[in-house]
C-alpha cells in the first residue's frame, strides 16, 4: 500500500484566463474520508476532475496512487471510483442493467459480476428495485445506486462529487452509512459536499475559497485553532430581538441565530460577564451566557469574511 | 482492445437502442414513406395534355393526332377553334402542348409538297419540354418517311432502305422503369441517412446527459467506446437494409440481379465511411441540435451530388469533383450496379477502394478529435 493514496502538488487550473484552483497542494493519506468544502464556484469541483485524470492541470501535478494524473491517467482509472456531481446514469436503462455496465467496464465478468451486483442490490436496497428503469426511480435510490456503479470494481480512492445534493436527510444518512462503511475497509474517500453535518463525517476537512485551500485539518482541530475569535452561545427569551441587540452591540463582531440560542462572536472570553450586564439591562431574560466551541458553519464563514476583508 | 468492455458497451447500446420506439419507428416508417414518394416520382413525361387547332379537319389530319396519340406522350383533351383559346388552354395550364394543323394540310401532302405542323410546348419544365419536342419530331419524321414511302409505290418506283438504321436496346432495364434507377437510389440515401443520425444520436446523446463524464473516468478506451456503439448500428443498418429490399420487392418488384451475399458484404463498407462520418461530426459539436444540423448541411448536398436523382455527369465538374468526396456517390454505383446490372467485385472494385479510404480518412479523424477529456 502507498502511503499516500493521493498528493497534489501546486494543482492550477485556469479557464480562460479565470483562475479555478490556484497552486493547491495537499497531501491524503490512505483510508481517510476527506472532506472538501467550499462555496459554488470555489473550484472543488474541477480539483476532483484533475485528480481524476479527465481535466489537465494547467500547472502543477497530482499523484493518485503514486501515478502522475498528467502521465498515467489510464493506469489509474482502474484503481479509482468517481461518481460525478451531476446525477449521471441511463434513465433508460434498469437498475441492474446500469450496475451490470459500470462493472464490465472495469473488468468484473460473469459470477464475480453477478455477486457483486447482488451485494450491492442488497446492500443499497436496491434489490426489489433492481428491473426499474432509472428513471422511475426516486433521488435518494438513484444517489445509492449511482454510488453503486462508482465502487462495484472495489477502487482503492473513491471520489465523490456532492454526491446528496438535493437528497432528503433520511436518504444523506443512509448514503453516508454507505460511505462510513466503505472508510472502514480502507478505501479512501474524497467528497465534496455544502452540508456541514456531513463535513463532521469526515476525518479530515480542506476549505477552498477562490480556488485556494484556506485551512486543513480534522473537524475538531479546525473548531479549536482557526476561529479567530469566541463563541458565545446566548440563551435567552426573544431570540429575534436578541439577535438585533447583539449585533448592535458594540463588543460583538458577528451574531447569528443557532437553534434555540444567539451565537455572538467575540474577540475574548472576558466579554462574557459585560453582554450579559447589558443584554439584562435591556430587558432580556437571559438564562446564560457561556464560550462554546463553534460549529462548523461558524469557522467557515469567519474564515470567508476574514478572506473578503 | 479489451473483449469484455467492449461487450458491455455493445450490450448497453443494444438495449438502449431497442428501448428508443421513437428511433425504431423512424427507420420503419421513413423508408416507406421516401419509397412510396420517390418511386412514383418518375422522369417519363406520359399524358401531357395537349390543345389541338385543327383546321383542316381532313382525314390525313386524324391521321396526324392519331401518331400523335399513339406515343403516350400526347393526351389530346381539348379541340380548340382559333389560336386564342388555345393559347388560353396554355396560360392556364389546362393543356401543356398545342398543336397547329394548317387548314391546307391536306392538299400539300397530296401535291407532295411540304405541309407545315406547329407543336407549341410550355416549356416552364424545360426538361420535359425537351423530350416532348423531341418525340413531336420524331412523329413528324416517322410520317414523313411512311408518307414518301406510299409516294414512290404509287409512282411505281422501287423503295430504298435508310441509309442509316438506328437500332437501339435498353441494356439492364429493357422496359425503362424509372423505379430501378431511383429505388436503389433511395435505399442508398435512407441508409446513408439513418446511420448518420443514429451515430450523432448515440454519441451526443453521452455529452449531453452529462453520462460522458461518468464514462471518461472508466478505464475504457475511446476506440472500444466507439466500436461498442457502432456495432449495434451495423446490425440495425442491416435490418434496415433488408427492410427496404423487401418493400422494394413487395411494392415496385426491383429484385436483386447480381450477388444478394455481395450486396451484404460491401454493404459494410458504406457503413464503415457513413458511421465514421457520424462520428466525426459528433466529436466536433457540443449538443444534438448542433450535430443534426451539421449533417443536414452535409447530407443534404451530398445526395444531389452522388447522383441519386440526377446524372453525376451532367453537374459542372467542380461539383462533380465534390461528390467524389461522398460516401453515397461510390455506394450508388455498388448498389445500381448489383440491384440493376448484376455486376459482380470485378466491376466495382475501385467504388469499394473510394469506400474504404473514406471511411479510414474520416474515421481516423474521429479518433483524433475524440479525446477522452473534457477540456
């Protein structure tokens, strides 16, 4: 096994003339999920391409299995599974028949094919489905079944591309059941995703903004170092106007509703016991006022605003 | 190459294919309709109506229209009393001939003197004017020659045989049926038609489902990906092409005249240049609208210039030359050749050369323009 199941190495893309990555360059280790977050447009998308050998970089390489995505995309091909952003199966085929295709391509013939199509049908659920045309199938089926035809050759990197967008939360999680599942084997999987419950799944997590990694790390580490500021979590009766009161107030820089709380994002834990004192003063009754650790969600956007500022 | 990659493309396509009843409906029906059009669609030029000015109304007079008549090119509907309605009989176009009998016809032929008829044609078509003029003067010197026949016998005298005797034979089409020129014309052009399209629907159809991205990160080749699609094409031409032999036995009775088995085999040959031709223009157009129309651009001249309705030989010879370019003017010449002739490989062999090379330029520049790459 290779160390690195995949290496970029100052990837650049540019599209005439507009920069979609610029010079990113990370390391995956194997048997990793690795989450790749960042808005529309931010270039994740066409990273995934690169690595999966069918975009040139314009600069810059990236190993994927120790093979050069430049040199030797054939070679690689066989070794990962791709499931693309865009739902991408033949409507007019049936279940099985779109399964039995993607596992011919990648060389799986005659009782091995037939087993491995059925572990899937049975694993996805598929099985009672399995003589439907795709397209009388419902979204979250069709995700499954989509993620089905990009691991039926059991690849050693999987590449995932929004693989739920637009799917119904119950169907998400049985998608990353799936997914979990498949990290645990040891495949290394690489997903892209807006949902930041999702980005928890994950091992390791790299922001793209612009087409520029702006921060890397697990889910927690990334929680802890890079929100420049604090997280207090304000519990308090009129969430709405609350809300307005923090953001007027001078010592926070940002607020935001979370759940049944106020998220207010200080410089210091000191400013606590003052926002209360002044919250009170207002009129509120505030239950609490105590530092948490952020979401997600918090970091990114502080991490975004910090970039726009 | 790979076997097993290719037979799941191959089988994929197939059940697509077979899925697609618009597509299968289209190549059942457009071969009826274009032979139900094109076969009737015949160059004789029978029946013309035709105004008579008869002035002379004199036995030698019936005699006259009666030749007339008898050639099938001539229908006389109306008998006309001055030059007026006759010329009114034309602008409308309730007659498309008019044919002026002098009122002194009669007494010239019998002073063996030259009586003047005047055939007048609408010659709007000038292309069946010209073969009406000239049956109208082959009448006059078929009659001339009878009437200086009966002339010398009365006379006493000795006939002579023509000094020059025209004898003419309608080689592979004894009874001159324009449907055993244009029907192996149409199967060409329905084959070269379908195939085409068919190959633009298959290729472009990938691109623009966005499936060609899912297909590109495969390990599949792009020649297997080609072959793969085009094989269930192959077969479905075939189908197609015993389809339209069968109607065209059924309904016109143009039978096969030379080797059926041979008409088969080169058959593939077409295919190769036609399909390539498909191909290429898929792999330079983004969408099917764009590809469909780049093949109408392409197929639409290229069928007046492979001689499906016309001679090759009467284009000027720039065009000629740009129908050397087209895969249906080399098959034309295979399947009249077979159909009508019943030649045999000896025959046709530099047609099936021009095939090949054809099909080897255009696919090779197939292959070239389809890289397995998005950008």
């Amino acid at each position: 096994m290779t160390e690195v199941a995949v290496r970029a190495e100052n990837l650049t893309r540019i599209f005439d003339g507009l920069v979609a990555v610029d010079h990113v360059s990370f390391e995956i280790p194997p048997g990793r999920k690795w989450g790749f977050l960042g808005p529309n447009g931010a270039g994740k998308s066409t990273t995934i391409r690169m690595l999966c050998g069918i975009l040139s970089p314009t600069e810059g390489t990236a190993w994927v299995l120790g093979r050069d995505v430049r040199r030797e995309a054939e070679a690689i091909r066989a070794r990962i599974g791709y499931m693309t952003q865009r739902f991408s199966l033949w409507r007019d085929l049936t279940v099985r028949e779109n399964l039995e295709f993607y596992g011919g391509v990648y060389g799986l013939w005659g009782a091995e094919l037939r087993r491995q199509v059925e572990a899937w049908l049975e694993h996805a659920g598929l099985a009672a489905r399995q003589h439907d045309l795709v397209a009388n199938l419902p979204g979250g089926l069709r995700q499954r079944l989509a993620l089905g035809c990009a691991v039926l050759h059991q690849p050693e990197v999987l590449f995932l591309d929004e693989p739920t967008a637009g799917v119904d939360p119950l169907s998400r999680r049985q998608f990353w059941e799936l997914i979990d599942r498949f990290a645990e084997e040891g495949t290394t999987v690489i997903v892209t995703t807006h949902y930041m419950d999702e980005a928890e799944h994950c091992d390791e997590l790299a922001f793209i903004y612009n087409g520029r990694l702006i921060a890397r790390g697990a889910p927690e580490q990334i929680k802890r170092t890079r929100m420049p500021g604090v997280v207090l979590e304000v519990r308090t009766d009129r969430l709405m106007e609350a809300l307005a009161a923090c953001e007027r107030h001078p010592l926070v820089q940002e607020a935001a509703l979370y759940g049944a709380a106020v998220h207010a994002i200080v410089e210091d834990v000191a400013v606590a016991p003052r926002l209360l004192q002044d919250l009170r003063a207002s009129g509120f009754a505030v239950e609490s006022i105590e530092p948490v650790l952020p979401s997600l969600e918090d970091v990114f956007v502080a991490l975004v605003e910090a970039e726009e500022g | 190459m790979s076997a097993r990659r290719l037979r799941s493309i191959v089988r994929k396509e197939t059940a697509q294919l077979l899925r697609d009843r618009r597509t299968l409906g289209i190549m059942i029906t457009l071969p009826i309709i274009q032979l139900v059009l094109y076969g009737y669609l015949t160059n004789e030029v029978l029946h013309q109506p035709t105004a008579v000015w008869d002035q002379c109304a004199c036995s030698e007079s019936r005699i006259l229209v009666r030749a007339f008549e008898n050639t099938r090119y001539f229908a006389v509907r109306w008998w006309v009393r001055d030059l007026r309605e006759m010329e009114r009989r034309l602008d409308r176009g309730q007659a498309k001939i008019g044919i002026v009998i002098p009122p002194d016809y009669a007494r010239r032929l019998r002073a063996g003197e030259v009586a003047q008829v005047l055939v007048v044609v609408d010659a709007s078509d000038a292309t069946s004017a010209r073969v009406v003029l000239s049956v109208a003067s082959g009448v006059g010197a078929r009659l001339s020659q009878d009437l200086t026949v009966q002339l010398l016998r009365r006379r006493g005298q000795r006939t002579v045989p023509q000094p020059v005797e025209v004898r003419t034979r309608a080689w592979y089409n004894p009874d001159l049926r324009s449907q055993v020129f244009i029907v192996p014309g149409i199967l060409g052009a329905i084959l070269q038609f379908t195939t085409t399209f068919l190959t633009i629907g298959v290729i472009v159809r990938e691109r623009e489902l966005g499936t060609f991205e899912q297909l590109v990160v495969t390990p599949i080749r792009p020649a297997e990906l080609m072959l793969g699609k085009i094989l269930p094409l192959v077969a479905l031409g075939y189908i197609n092409l015993t389809f339209i032999l069968a109607l065209a036995w059924a309904w016109f009775g143009v039978t096969v005249k030379g080797s059926l088995l041979l008409l088969y085999v080169l058959t593939l040959a077409f295919f190769f240049s036609s399909l390539g031709l498909g191909t290429l223009i898929s792999t330079v157009s983004r969408t099917f609208t764009q590809a469909a129309q780049l093949a109408q651009l392409i197929l639409l001249p290229s069928i007046l210039l492979s001689g499906f309705l016309f001679p090759r030989e009467s284009l000027p010879p720039p065009l000629q030359w740009v129908g050397l370019a087209v895969p249906l003017t080399y098959y034309l010449t295979v399947i009249r050749g077979i159909l009508v002739k019943g030649v045999g490989i000896e025959a046709l062999w530099p047609s099936i050369l021009a095939l090949v090379g054809l099909g080897v330029v255009v696919f090779a520049a197939a292959i070239v323009r389809f890289q397995k790459k998005l950008g």
